[in-house]
C-alpha cells in the first residue's frame, strides 16, 4: 500500500467540555483496506467516527481526504466527499419505513418528483443481497427488531457510491448468519476498492476480515498493527494498556487486599 | 405477489419473513389489513368520519331543519379562513413544534392589507402579494429564533401571539376597524361568490375532476408499480377508494347546490390541499419534513439542514395564516380588531388535531385541516341552529378538541406496542 491513504487523520483532538475524548489521533485507510478500530468501551471509537461523519467537527489537527486537507464541518461535507457512516446508535427515522430510511437525503427523483418505485425496487435488491428477513420494505423501522435495524443501516451506507465506508458495532446486534453476511459485505467493499472502518469488540470478527488494527486507548493511539503478523495477545495488550493486561491488573489488585 | 414468489425462488433466505402476515389479493385482503390497521392503533380518517357522521346524525334527530340547504353553505361558510390557518399548522405539527402565533398573525395581515389598499389605494393584488409575503416573514424570523437561537417554539410564538396583535392594534389606530370593499379578491374570498356563478353543473363538474384524477393517476401508479415488480394496490381496492370519493365529493355538491353552489374561497381551500398534499407526500421536500419530525439527530446525520427545514416551515405557517387573515376577514367584510381572536387558533389547531395530525410529531396529512374544520363548522352550525349560548359552545368545543387529542395519545399508545410507531 504505497499509494496516498484516501483518508487520513493527523493529530486529531476532540473535547467535550472536561472530557477529552480524542487526543492527537492519527489514522490511515487506504483504497482497498479494511482498518478495524478496537479499544476498551469509551476509548473514543465512537467520536473518532463522528469526527470523521461530521457529526462532531473536529477541535485540532486536520483530516486529508486522498492526500488534500479538507474540512468536515457537516455531515453533508462528510457525504460530499464520500464517506458512508453507520452509526452504533443507527440513527433511523421511526416513522418513516424502510424504504424512506434507505434513501433519507438522497431520495431518488423522477421529473423533480419522489420516484417511490424505483426506490423500492432497488431497496428490494440492496435487502436481498444481505440476507435479511424484512416483513415489507414499507413497514415503519419502529416494527422492527434490533437486529433488522441494524441491517437497515448498514444498507443504507450502501446507498450512493461511498469511497469509505465507516461501521460503527456493526454486528453488535447480529445473529450468527447475519454477522457473516455483514462480515462477507466488508469482504466485498474491500474487493471494490473502497476503504472500510470496521469498530468491533469481537476479535475473531477482526482477525477475520480487517488488514490493520488500530488501537484506541483513552483517547489516544496505542499502535497500530498489521493483522496478519500480530498476535491476538498483543493487540489485547495494547488494548488494555501495554504494560497492563488482566494477570497483571489481578496481580495487583491482590496485592493491594493485601495491604 | 408474484415477486415475493421470484425472490423466494432465486435466495436461499428471502427478504419478507415468511410470519408476516401477507395480505391476501382482492377486497377480502384489504378489509383484512384495514382491520389489523385499526387494532394496531393505526386509525387514519376513521374516528374523525364516524365522528362526523354521529355529529350528523345527533343534530338532524334533533332538529330536522339542519339538513336544510343553508347549513352547508353555513359549515363552508365558516370553515376556509380558520381551515387555512389550520393546513399551515399541519405542517407545524409533523415537525412535533406547534405556532401559536397564527391568529395573532392573521388579524396582523388583514389589518396590513386594508391599510395599504384601502387606506393607501394600493393595487389590491399587489397588496395581496405583499401580505403573503410579510406573512411568510414573520413565521420565518420566528422559525429562525427558534432553529437558530434554540428558544422553544413554544415560547417564541406565544411571544408573537401577543406581540403581533399589538402590532396589529396599532395599524388599526383609533378606528379599530377598516371597512373592506366587497369586490375583488375580496368578493373572491367572502364566501358570496361562487364556483361558475353558482351554476348548479359547477359542483358535479369539481366532483367529477377529483374522482377522475384520484381513479386515473391511482391506476397509472398500479401499472408503473405493476410493471417494476413491486406491490400494487389491487384494482378492487382502488374502485373501492374512488367510489368512496365519490360518494364525499358528489353528496357535498349535491348538497351545496341545494343552495347557492359552491363557494369559491372553498374551491381555493381544496386547491391548496391538494398542492400542499403533493408537496409533502411526493416531494423530497415534504419527506424531510417528516424526517425532522420523527428522529431530528439522524435527519441532521442523513445531511438534512434541520434549520433550513424549521426556518421554511414556520414561513409556510406564517403564509397560510396571512391567507386565513385575508379570508376571514373577507367574510367579515372588515379588518378589525375581532380579526385576531384567540378562538381562531385554538379552532385551527383543534382542527388539525381532530383530523388525525399527531401533536408528537411526524404523522398526520393535510386533509386533516379539511376534515376537523368539517367537524367543527357542523357542531358550530348545530350550535348555533338550536340558539345554545356561547357558554354552552365553548364547553362542547373544549370536550370535542379534549376527545380528540386523548384518541392522539391512545392511538400512539397502541402503536408503540403493536410496534407502528
Ligand atoms: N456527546 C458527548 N458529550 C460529552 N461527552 C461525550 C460525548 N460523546 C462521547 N463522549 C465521551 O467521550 C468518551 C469516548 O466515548 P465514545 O462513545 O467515543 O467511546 P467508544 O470507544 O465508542 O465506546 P464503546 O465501545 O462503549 O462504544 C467517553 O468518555 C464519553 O463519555
Ligand atoms: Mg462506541
């Protein structure tokens, strides 16, 4: 991968009044590679997304989309220059259904008119293409259960032609046939050349499909690894802290009783 | 459906759950969902037409006079100017805000408008256009207030509630009343012009537009849907729903004809439904409205501007309100002090409420406007017909209006645990 990252992120900082949540973060997703970003919970993997999303603008540092420092202000900055986020709080309309979800904010038209046909139809074949049981892409996304949910979002990032391509917790609600669906879609994006984020607690999930590991911890950078020549012992080292892991956290809370 | 079967065939896991309940073809499966519907809390139109067909049934047993011919010029009579007030609310109300500064907003235009082509013998048209547009200012700067400052709507249109009605006294000054001349746009609105001069073909040619257009495009969309492979309305569910029209548009002009015709405020009043349905339901427009209203955070992630939304929609309000202004106050022949009355808002929201609009946000149509303003024009006719006092009115209103939002919240109950909401 020699090529210019299509993003990259240097030295991004984020706070939320006394919480700083990010702290001179660095990242890079080149075309054609899946990054899984891991961490303990509250690690930042969250804001890390949003920065990216333009849901929370960024306090310092700079974001480069292949190679040329942009600003993403909005998520509609984000959208522009194609990146595709699913949130881990999905963020779906409950009154609206399936179909309308897919397509919010990029409703197809037909003679300046709302073409539902086309919509449904090719909501039809995205839902197809995952494997997912819907009772009908025109029930509201309030009847439906987490895990249809979960789906719904993860295919409306499908929506547009995204160049990266963010998935926060994507299989947290999941069921066994769904999580290798969705893992075998990562397959895919990365097959077609686009850049995928790939957040996941799970590390078979992770060593799986991702090429890279980058490793969140309180905000900051704890390494960054190629999955292939890591071992699942060290990334769960620079995860819980290097110097730290849960023998030696043990063997000091013992020690401390013992005092 | 043919192409449940296609996509069963070709995956090995479809995309529709096979425990769905599919409904079946023809008019047995319709009647089938519209039963689930009702059990699930999803009641459209239908309280508010039983409603209207007990409110009906109770005065004409009473009293048989009310099915005399005057009574429906009476309920048309009264209903455009606070149902245009009403529509501007619907679209309020889907983004879960309210504006309680339409009537204020109201009596403000038509006061501006008799001061600038009465006092200032200003082209009336001119002057039309320019009250439709500080109408549209107003509920912009309060839309902005609102979106861009975070004041609560709430409070920021009570603050116009009043304030716009000093405005409006001011304008008036010491006369407190501004005689409008009955012609033009005036006449037009005053409820005392009619559709092709109140000839008796003028109501069936109105009905038969609309059951022509409703049945035709209905059809087009089943071909298009048919043609694309996804579900269509089956040909029995559409006859069903344009007999249905049918029997509502030609029984109102039968009736209407039984006097004078029909009105051309109201034919005005249809029309902006119609344009204001179509705006919300087959533009991207409409559907961001809906959006904000159900889930503001993912509209705004999904790249909507919440703001612009807000800003545009409180404009739209402020327009509609400056047009039920001009309309009641046509009907009134005046601009005058009465033109603000608090009443008017409460109806107009009352009306909105009462045809199906959900106060939470995110559910309702526009036809709601028409519907409710039915409902309170008949009552307020029967009313009036049996000579109660307005101590008496005022009670029946305020159960009728109490009614209506305790079906909003019992429906939104239902929903949530039928998972439809
Ligand atoms: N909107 C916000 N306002 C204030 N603080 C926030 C906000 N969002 C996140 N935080 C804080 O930022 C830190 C990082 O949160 P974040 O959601 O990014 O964690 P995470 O790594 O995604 O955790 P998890 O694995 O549980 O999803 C937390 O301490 C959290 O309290
Ligand atoms: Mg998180």
């Amino acid at each position: 991968m020699t090529s210019a990252p299509v993003l990259a992120l240097r030295g991004v900082s984020k706070r939320f009044g006394a919480v700083q949540a990010l702290t001179d973060v660095e990242l890079e997703v080149h075309a054609g590679e899946v990054v899984a970003l891991v961490g303990d919970n509250g690690a930042g993997k969250s804001t890390l997304v949003k920065t990216i999303a333009g849901v929370h603008p960024i306090d310092e540092g700079a974001i480069e989309w292949e190679g040329r420092e942009v600003h993403i202000n909005r998520p509609q900055d984000a959208q522009h220059l194609g990146v595709a986020t699913v949130y881990q709080d999905l963020a779906l309309c409950d009154n609206l259904d399936v179909v309308n979800n897919l397509f919010l904010g990029r409703e197809l038209r037909r003679r300046g008119v709302l073409d539902e046909v086309a919509m449904e139809q090719k909501s039809r074949e995205l839902l197809d293409t995952l494997s997912i049981r819907i009772p009908s892409v025109r029930i509201p996304i309030a009847s439906l259960s987490g895990g249809q949910r979960q789906v719904v979002a993860i295919a409306r990032s499908l929506i547009g032609e995204p160049k990266v391509v963010i998935l926060d917790e994507p299989t947290a609600a999941l069921g066994v046939e769904q999580t290798a669906q969705v893992l075998d879609l990562v397959e895919r994006l990365r097959e077609r050349g686009l850049g995928v984020i790939l957040i996941s607690h799970n590390m078979a999930d992770v060593r799986a499909v991702a090429d890279t590991v980058a490793v969140l911890r309180l905000g900051k950078n704890n390494g960054t690894f190629p999955v292939q020549e890591t071992t699942q012992e060290t990334i769960i080292a620079a995860i819980t802290g290097a110097t730290e892991n849960a023998v030696t956290r043990r063997a000091a809370r013992t020690a401390e009783a013992a005092k | 459906m043919s192409n449940d079967t296609k996509t069963q065939a070709s995956a090995p896991t479809s995309a529709v759950d096979p425990r769905l309940l599919q409904r079946e073809s023809g008019l047995q499966g319709y009647l089938n969902e519209f039963k689930r519907k009702i059990r699930g809390g999803d009641l459209g139109s239908l309280p508010v037409v039983v409603g209207l067909l007990v409110i009906w049934a109770v005065f004409s047993f009473n009293d048989s006079k009310y099915f005399a011919a005057t009574t429906g010029t009476f309920v048309a009579y009264y209903m455009v100017g606070v149902g245009l007030l009403s529509l501007g609310l619907v679209f309020v109300l889907l983004l879960g805000e309210i504006d309680l500064s339409v009537g204020a907003v109201s009596g403000l235009a038509a006061a501006f408008f008799a001061v600038l082509s009465v006092n200032h013998g200003m082209n009336p048209w001119l002057a039309v256009v320019l009250t439709l547009v500080g109408g549209a200012l107003i509920g912009a700067l309060q839309g902005w207030i609102f979106a861009k400052i975070g004041v609560p709507a709430f409070v920021v249109t009570l603050a116009g509630f009043l304030g716009w009605q000093g405005v409006m006294l001011w304008l008036l000054g010491s006369t407190g009343t501004i005689n409008l001349p009955d012609s033009g746009l005036n006449h037009f609105l005053s409820g005392n012009s009619f559709f092709l001069g109140g000839d008796i073909s003028g109501g069936y040619i109105l009905a038969l537009l609309a059951v022509a257009s409703m049945a035709v495009s209905s059809l087009l969309e089943q071909r298009r849907r048919r043609s694309a492979g996804v579900p269509f309305r089956p040909t029995s569910e559409i006859v069903l729903r344009s007999a249905l029209l049918a029997v509502g548009a030609f029984g109102a002009a039968f009736v209407l004809n039984q006097d004078r015709g029909v009105p051309n405020d109201l034919v005005l009043f249809l029309a902006l439904l119609i344009i204001a349905d179509f705006v919300l339901r087959r533009t991207s427009y409409g559907r961001k409205i809906f959006a904000v209203g159900g889930n503001i955070e993912a509209s705004r992630r999904a790249g909507i501007s919440v703001s612009a939304i807000r800003i545009s929609v409180y404009a739209i309000s402020g327009a509609f309100a400056a047009l039920g202004g001009l309309a009641i106050a046509s009907t009134t022949s005046a601009a005058g002090q009465a033109g603000a009355d608090p009443n008017n808002l409460m109806m107009a929201i009352a009306a909105a409420v009462i045809g199906g609009t959900s106060l939470f946000g995110g559910r309702g149509r526009v036809w709601s406007a028409l519907l409710g303003m039915l409902v309170i024009s008949s009552i307020q006719a029967g009313l009036y017909m049996l000579g109660l006092n307005l101590d008496i009115q005022y009670m029946i209103m305020g159960v009728v209006l109490l009614a209506a939002v305790v079906v909003d919240s019992l429906s939104r109950r239902t929903q949530k645990s039928s998972g439809r909401a």
